[in-house]
C-alpha cells in the first residue's frame, strides 16, 4: 500500500516542461521527414480499364501517402508486363505495380509494403495471388478470406511475409 502512494507522485512543473520541449521536437522533426518518405514511395499501377478493384487497391495506398499513377494496358500487355517483371502466371493477380525496385503484384496491404521498403529484402517483391475478398481493395462487408502475402524471390521460390486471416 505505501510503495504505491510513492511511485504515483507526478513529476514537477520543469521536468514537465523538459518533457513537453523533447515532444516538440520529436513532431518538427517527423514533420521534415514526412515527405520525403511520401515522395520515395511513389507507385506506378499498370492495370486494364475497367479493373475497379485495381483502383480500390489504388485508393488505399493513396490514403496511406504513396503517390499513385496509373497506366492502363490491354489484357495481353498486362501479361507480358507481370512476366517481365519475373512475377509467374501461376501468381498472377490483378494489378502489378512497381515501387522503387520492387513489384507489388495484387491486393497486397500497405502495412506489407511498408515493411518491404524498410527491411530491403533481396527479392522481386511482394505478392497475393488471385484476389481474397477482405485484402485492402477487395473488400465485402464483413467477409474475409485467409490469405498470405508472398515474398516473391529471385529465383522464383516464394516465402511467407505476412498472413491475414
Ligand atoms: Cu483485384
């Protein structure tokens, strides 16, 4: 009972200011790095018209800063892009999308993205196959399938990023 009452005692008004200046500078300097952090993650979406879960997709990476341009190809040009990018057609899901050096291959979520660009993993990018309803763009009430986001690598081998069920 005692301990309690000593360790509940609040700081003093200084080490409050101290505290309040440290904060107040943390937020001036995140807000320096912020766009730069949004300018590096732009995003280019090759799609075909008329993919509306591509664009939700899309959405959803904007709402999130990245910087969204589309390029819109007929079906066949969308197939011989996801090859060239080295993502096989047993993988293949809606929209392929580059960020950096890396391709982004269906309703991948941004948190994944996230983690792809600040752990740097060798590798062609990320990857979910087919489109899950529930993953970010495919979305439908409350449904929601189990479903992983691939590490696609360079020899074609895939490895397991992240799961959502
Ligand atoms: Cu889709």
């Amino acid at each position: 009972m005692t301990t309690t009452t000593t360790t509940t005692r609040r700081p003093h008004g200084i080490a409050a200011t101290a505290g309040m200046k440290r904060i107040v500078h943390l937020l001036v300097l995140f807000a320096a790095l912020l766009p730069a952090a949004a300018m590096a993650a732009s995003v280019e979406m090759m799609t075909t018209s008329g993919c509306s879960c591509c664009h939700a997709w899309a959405r959803h990476l904007r709402a999130a800063g990245f910087e969204v341009t589309v390029k819109d190809l007929a079906m066949g040009q969308l197939m011989r892009a996801k090859l060239d990018a080295g993502v096989p057609a047993t993988l293949a899901a809606c929209h392929t999308a580059r960020i950096g050096e890396y391709i982004v291959e269906g309703h991948v979520p941004v948190r994944e993205i996230e983690r792809l660009l600040a752990e740097k993993p060798d590798a062609i990018g990320l990857v979910v196959p087919g489109m899950p309803i529930g993953s970010p763009g495919m979305e439908s009430g409350d449904r929601r399938e189990t479903y992983e986001v691939l590490l696609l690598k360079r020899d074609g081998k895939t490895e397991v990023f992240a799961r959502y069920e």
